[in-house]
C-alpha cells in the first residue's frame, strides 16, 4: 500500500500547470468568450505540443502510453484554472477508443493526428451534449451501442446556450452510415467513460481548491467592523467545511485513477464514489466562496464567477452526486449477501 | 501509487482475522463502564496482550509487534469487523502511549508501558474541570512541589473510564502564578492516592462512564511529571493530536457501522418494507462516507510511514469521523420508524445492533477530544492561514 504519486508524475503535472498558469487566465478565457470561440488555440496546441493531448495513446501512434493514475493531477492543474480545452473528450474518450478500434478500421493517419492534437475531436459519449463541437473536426457519436466517428461538417450542431460561457456545448444530429461506423472493443469504451468521470471529478476538485484559496485570501484583505472578516467564525467554519470536502474526496478521486490504471474489480464503484464526493465538494465550494465574497463576487466583472460556474456545470454533468449515487447503491446495496459488522 | 495491500500486509489481516475468530468472547459481558464489566474487558485486553495483540504497533519490548501503521489499520479493521469487545484502556494505549513514546524518560517509558499493554493499568484522561472545558489553558487544579511531590488541589470532571481506572493523566498548574499556558504541567496520578475522592458521574445512555475526581492535599511523586515543569501544554498537544488523528480514531468503527447500516437495509428489504428513495441516498452517502474516511487515513498514512508528519489537520479528520458516526446511526434510527427509539433490550428491537445506545454513544464525538467549533477554528487558523482576531 503506498498512496504516492512517482516523482514523474508530479513533475510532468507540474509543468503543465505552469504553462496552463501562463496561457489560460482570467484574461485569456474573457478573449476567448468575447470571440464567441469554444477554444483557445494557441493553448490547445500548447497541450498538445508537450504530448498531453495524445498521452493515453500508444507510442506507436505518437502518444506517451500513460495511464489515468498519470492523468489525474494534470487534470486537477485544469481545473484549477478553468481549463476550457476538449482534453476529457479526446484524452480521455477519443484516443483509447480509437487507438483499439480493430486494425484498419480506422485510417491510422487520423488516429496519429487526433494523438499528435493536430486534428480534434468531441463527443456526446457519457454526455448529453458534445463540449466545443464547433472547433472539432470529428465528433465521436453512439446509435445502438454502436460507435461512430462522423467528420463535424456531416452533422447539424446547435448552441445549447449554457451558464459557463467557457464551455460551448451543441447538440448534434446526424444519420449513423455505414462509413462512419468504427468497431470499438465495448471494454474499452466502457473503461473511457469510467476514465472521463474520474477526470471531470478531479478538474472538480482543481476547480474547488482554487474556489478555496481565492476565497481565503478575499477574506483575509476583505475588511469589515475594523477586521478582516476571515476572522469571524461564520466564515471560519464555511471555510473549513468546503477544506474538509476536498481532504476527503481527494484521496477517493486518486483512488478511482489508480484502480482503473490497474482494472481493479471496484473501478467502477471507485468511480462513482469519486465523481460522487467531488461533486459534493464543489458545489460546497462554490456555495461557500460566492457567499463569502458578498456581492462582488456577483458580478461578472469579478473574475470569481468563472469558476463558480464551472463549478456548477462540472458538478452536473458526466453524472451529478444523486445519478452516482444510483450507481453505488446498485453495487452495495443490492447485493444478496450481507456485509461483515462484527 | 500502488494501493493493493502487499503479501506480508495480506498475511497480517489474516492472522488477526482468525486469532479474533478463535478468540473473541461468544457470551455478552456488561457494558464496559459498569463496575463488573469494566474488569471483564481487562481480563479482554490481558488475552489480547498474550497473543501481542493489544498494541501491535509498539516496540516488541513494550509488549508489540513492530507493525507498519498500514498493518495497524487493518488490525483495526478486523477488529471491529469482527464485533470484539470494546477497548477499556484506550485513554493509555492510544493518547498517553504516544505521548509516553515521544515525551518520557527511559524510565517512565519502562515503568508505565508494559503495565499499559497489558491491561494492568487502565488510564483515565484528567483535564477537563468544570470551568475548563473548550478553553484548557484555563484550567486551575494545582500542583504545588514539595520535597520530592507534588501537592494537589483542585477538581477534574467528564473523566472517561475515571470511576475505574488505575491511574489519571492530568494537566495541571504547577505555577499558582502562570497564567494560561504557561505554568502547566503534565502529570501521571495513581487513582488510589490519598486525598483523591472519585464520584461516578452517569452519560446520557445511563452508564457511569464519567467520573469527577477531587484532589484534596493528594501527593503525587515529581518522579510522575511527562516533560518538563511547566511544558505541560507542549506535550498536551501531543495527546491532543493523537485524540484527533488517526490514533485514536482509525476508521475501523465506521467501516463496521456503514456495514451494519447497509445489512440493516437489506434486512428490511427482506421484509417487505418499503424505503423512501431519500433513505437509500442517506445509506450510499454514509456508506461512501465511511469509504472516503478509509482512503483518506491510508493516505495519511502512507506519507506518515515516508516522513511526513502531521499538525492541525488533524482536526478535519476530528469533524469527519464524529460527524460521520452520528449521520450513520441517525439515518440508521430514520429506517428503524417507530422501532428507532427502542433500546436493544426492547422484545421488538432487532436484536443484531443497538442503534438507538450507538446513537447516544456517536452524539459524544462532536463535543469531546475538543468540540468540533473549536476543531473547525483550529482548521481555519492554521490549515487554511485565517486570522485569529
């Protein structure tokens, strides 16, 4: 039993989050929306020229081979500053799918250049609508329990307008065809799924600590009564609240990446149970950091509100806290025999 | 990251899982804060003590085995999955023994932990009084040195196992003139010392399992002081973070508890009960609740056994289990309807738990080991860096 991440791990998460720290800011996402784009670009082609875009991939189509244990605090650094890159979609749902896909099925040139990020790609795989589907080139599709990869110019999109204006979603129609169809091994799209969950739990929790630290060094300056007003219980006791969320959903979201790396027989559970607590947590977060920040944290000028309603809309989406839930309950309640209790 | 239990970690739990199997008592003895009972859980902690099991994780010197703090998690485990009997010197083996361990002379260390191990000294926790409680610097019982003792005066209260117990770490003013902090010292008291009167106090369940103690002119040798003549907060707050932390609290007791709930779920089921669907939300949240706790304390506990130590953040896992154990019961009383309030004695109570005596027992955690407002205040001030004032 050893719960720590290798040193590579760390540093590569590191980096990343220093290059994220330099091209996705306030000011960055504030250009991208005012543009009305669903990227920014150059800092798409940031990620992808450091290799995280394609890091699920076998090297033999250009990616680093990695693992969800290597991906999880690199998704926690997105988190942290509002990532609005389609990483979920094609790390984590695209590339495995399609780097498994029987040999030929798919022209191996577009699977390299879906790893390499040159190409890019979205999906309604585990969501109801498919994020950035606009700046895609290929959008990944589901009819029957069959698996489809359509070239987004073959399929009508609509904005589904949305509360964080840093995540464009679209719905799509389209007509399954026989040329588009891939044929997906089913293990491997289920554990890609399994695999975006735990990665929309760990940007939840990148989301909340940011909410929490923002949130603390507010309250700290903020002053109120001739004192700053982080010195009041109240907001003492939110703040621990939302601290406690996160130390103990933390360790559960690390959990589900290690046991899905591994194909540990309690993946999914794990998963559930991390996605569960994450969601739990920001929402914790988000409620506690508006409300400590009063009313300038209302304002769109401030820049709070960018995380609070990524917040919200990672919490929701690729299951909320009751649809997991269902999941767990399935898993542990449901079984015949009872449990050992003393 | 690899979070399988390794072979030799595999082949502990299982050594533990059958020694309880073969070992733990099958009759039901009184409760372990009556006077009768009391002495059959010693006699429970000198069995564990032959087999070296009563305090795994110390030295094979003072009684133990040497095991990793994984292994001693999952001897934790076992030992409350498998219903044994509750622990009656906890107070020394899981608050004092640390802070033997890290504040006491070679001596102390020899004098008072084998005893500990074996059951022959049960301890009781001496420190709060009843204008001291939250506030512990506050405290006013006195020690007043003369010649080789200490002179007592003064009252304790709320003393757990204190009715009993052999002997009393107390927190104590050694300095009539300190105040707060300063001027406090920590000192080991036999409970049979002359000028010592000891009044069973019942908790709210009806057993006497508190006690108020009063020291009148009680001399204590200096030979009983842990840490120096006026370090007595210093190494308080060496208990204190035992208290909080994954040594006095490993998850264990909650683990077994969300078992329970969810067989208690099934059991209904079974029956034919309908269960609304905010009552199943409740069982998964607990459930997953007590998971969390689980993989939280093994991730403490892997950067512990690589150097890393912990302070204040403690007390998140302080609020996290006490609140934890009380959701589970409460929710457990919500699915029981109008058998909730039954106790176990009752012809209609389902006789595997006593829900509604855990119940009043969980409702304990958040007020005691310092309430959790106070463990929240410590969060804020110096986990996340708030000012104080």
């Amino acid at each position: 039993m050893d719960f720590r991440f290798t040193e590579t791990q760390r540093l590569f998460a590191g980096a990343v989050g220093e290059l994220l720290n330099k091209e996705c800011t306030p000011a960055t996402l504030r250009a991208m929306t005012e543009g009305s784009h669903s990227s920014i670009q150059t800092l798409w082609d940031s990620l992808s020229n450091m290799g995280v875009i394609g890091m699920t991939g076998p090297e033999g189509y250009g990616g680093l081979g990695m693992s969800d244990l290597d991906l999880v605090l690199i998704m926690e650094e997105m988190g942290r500053v509002a990532c609005p890159e389609t990483v979920i979609e094609q790390t984590c749902i695209g590339v495995p799918i399609l780097c498994n896909v029987v040999e030929g099925a798919v022209d191996e040139e577009l699977i390299k250049s879906l790893v390499s990020g040159e190409q890019r790609l979205s999906t309604t795989l585990g969501s109801a609508y498919a994020l950035a589907a606009d700046s895609a080139d290929y959008l990944l599709l589901e009819n029957n329990s069959e698996i489809y990869l359509v070239p987004s110019s073959e399929v009508e999109m609509v904005l589904q307008e949305s509360v964080d204006e840093t995540r464009r979603l679209f719905s799509i129609q389209w007509e399954p065809t026989k040329h588009t169809l891939v044929e997906a091994d089913p293990n491997i799209v289920r554990k890609s799924l399994l695999s975006a969950v735990t990665a929309t739990a760990a940007q939840s929790l990148g989301v909340a600590i940011h909410l929490l630290e923002t949130t603390i060094s507010y309250v700290k300056e903020r002053e109120q009564f001739g004192k700053p007003v982080g010195a009041n219980q109240a907001i003492k006791h939110h703040l621990a609240d939302t601290g406690k969320a996160i130390e103990f959903a933390r360790p559960m979201v690390h959990r589900a990446a290690w046991a899905l790396s591994v194909s540990d027989p309690e993946e999914q559970v794990a998963v559930s149970m991390s996605k569960y607590l994450a969601s739990k947590a920001v929402n914790h977060a988000c409620r506690t950091a508006l409300q400590c920040h009063g009313a300038i944290g209302y304002t769109m000028e401030y820049d709070l509100q960018i995380w609070l309603k990524r917040g919200w809309a990672l919490a929701a989406t690729r299951g909320d806290a009751i649809a997991h839930i269902d999941v767990i309950g399935q898993n542990i309640l449901n079984e015949e025999h009872d449990l050992a209790n003393g | 990251m690899d979070l399988a239990f390794s072979t030799s970690e595999i082949e502990f739990r299982d050594e533990i899982r059958t020694w309880l199997n073969e070992h733990k008592p099958s009759e039901k003895w009184l409760a372990m804060d009556t006077e009768i009972g009391f002495e059959q859980h010693r006699t429970w902690e000198h069995k564990l003590f032959e087999s070296k099991w009563s305090v795994p994780n110390w030295p094979n010197e003072y009684g133990g085995r040497d095991c990793s703090l994984i292994e001693w998690l999952l001897f934790e485990e076992e030992y409350y999955l498998s219903g044994a009997p509750g622990r009656v010197n906890t107070n020394g083996i899981t608050l004092l023994g640390p802070t033997l361990f890290e504040w006491g002379t070679q001596d102390q260390k020899d004098r008072f932990l084998l005893p500990m191990a074996e059951g022959k000294e049960i301890w009781a926790q001496g420190w709060s009084e009843p204008n001291t409680g939250s506030d512990l610097a506050s405290l006013s019982t006195t020690a007043i040195k003369d010649g080789d003792n200490y002179i007592l005066n003064g009252q304790k209260t709320w003393c757990s196992r204190g009715a009993w117990a052999d002997w009393i770490f107390c927190i104590v003013r050694t300095d009539p003139e300190s105040q707060r902090h300063s001027g406090l010292s920590y000192l080991l008291v036999p409970a049979d010392a002359p000028g010592i009167t000891r009044r069973p106090v019942s908790r709210l369940d009806g057993e006497p399992a508190f006690a108020e103690i009063f020291f009148d002119d009680c001399q204590v040798s200096t030979e009983n002081l842990l840490g120096g003549e006026g370090e007595g907060w210093k190494v308080a707050m060496a208990t204190a973070s035992s208290e909080r932390g994954l040594n006095l609290r490993a998850p264990g007791r909650f683990l077994a508890a969300a078992n329970q709930l969810v067989n208690l779920y099934k059991r209904l089921i079974r029956e034919n009960k309908k269960i609304p669907p905010e009552l199943f939300n409740k069982i998964v949240d607990g459930y997953t609740a007590a998971q969390a706790y689980r993989w939280q304390v093994f991730s403490k506990a892997s950067s512990l056994m690589h150097g890393e130590t912990m302070g204040a953040e403690a007390s998140y896992m302080k609020i996290f289990w006490s609140e934890l154990d009380v959701d589970l019961h409460a929710t457990a009383l919500e699915l029981l309807a109008e058998r909730g309030e039954l106790l176990a004695s009752a012809p209609d109570a389902i006789a595997e738990y006593d829900w509604m005596s855990g119940y009043l027992f969980s409702l304990s955690g958040p007020i005691y080991a310092g309430t959790n407002e106070i463990q929240r205040n410590i969060v804020a001030e110096r986990v996340l860096g708030l000012p104080r004032k």
